[in-house]
C-alpha cells in the first residue's frame, strides 16, 4: 500500500513538472538522498522507455539529448549515494538496489543498442560501458577492500 501510495506521488510530481528536465529537476529536490538515487533510476528507466520508439526511427544525432538525460539522471543516483557519507559495507540496502537497477539498465541498453544502425552502435558502447563501470563502482563499495 504504501509503495503504491509513493508510486502514485512519484506520478504526480512527474506530470507537475512538465518537460523532461523540469522531471530530472524534480528528482533533484527530494530532500532525502537515498530516495533522490532511487527516484533518479527509475527516471532513467522512464528515459529509456521513451527512447525505444525514437530509436527505431531517429539517428543518433535525434536521441543523443535523451541518452544524455539518462547519463544525468544515473549519475545523479550514484552522486547522491555517495553524499549520503554512510559506509556502503555497514548500509548496504540503498547500495545494492542501485546496483540491481544499474544491472537492470544495463541490460535494457544492450537491448536498445541493437534497434541502432551499425554506425551508431559504438555510441551506445560508451553508454553501456559508462553504466557498467557505476555498477562496479557501487560493488567496489559494498564489498570491496576495506581501507
């Protein structure tokens, strides 16, 4: 009940906001920083959602702004786990959802990449590799060695 009561908040803030970086926006002003990084994964997986259709009849040069909006939105997620200042090893919830979404992402890219012309592929490359690099990173901190 209660993760439909916040879906359906996350909805309304969504469409209060209008354009798309008024959402990315949006997401920015949640005060806690543990939902502002999950609020901003599921706004890239909103990105993606819209970028599927564009991508089977646009060139790269047309969805490259939403590629972009989804980079922000990701990195927004990791930055925002980051200043929390909590120690990944001993919180580790916030951590490891971040990095099954990113996992999630990722996959949902490689699957996108093939709608792409065979030019534009390596673009999509440098996305991938990007998200895939953030993943390892949030591992690196839950897990990695300690110092």
């Amino acid at each position: 009940m209660r993760r439909l009561l916040l879906a359906g908040l996350w909805t309304a803030v969504v469409a209060a906001a209008g354009a798309s970086d008024g959402r990315l926006n949006a997401v920015k002003t949640e005060p806690n920083l543990e939902r502002r990084s999950e609020l901003a994964l599921v706004y890239a997986g909103e990105v993606l959602t819209r970028l599927r259709p564009e991508l089977e009849t646009k060139t790269w040069a047309a969805v490259a702004p939403e590629v972009e909006e989804f980079r922000a939105a990701v990195d927004l997620s990791v930055a925002s786990l980051k200043a929390t200042g909590k120690d990944a090893r001993r919180s580790p919830k916030y951590f490891k959802r971040a990095e099954l979404k990113l996992r999630e992402l990722s996959r949902r890219l490689k699957g996108l990449q093939a709608l792409l012309g065979v030019e534009d592929r390596p673009r999509m490359d440098e996305v991938i590799a990007y998200v895939e690099r953030l993943q390892d990173e949030l591992v690196d901190m839950t897990m990695g060695v300690r110092r």
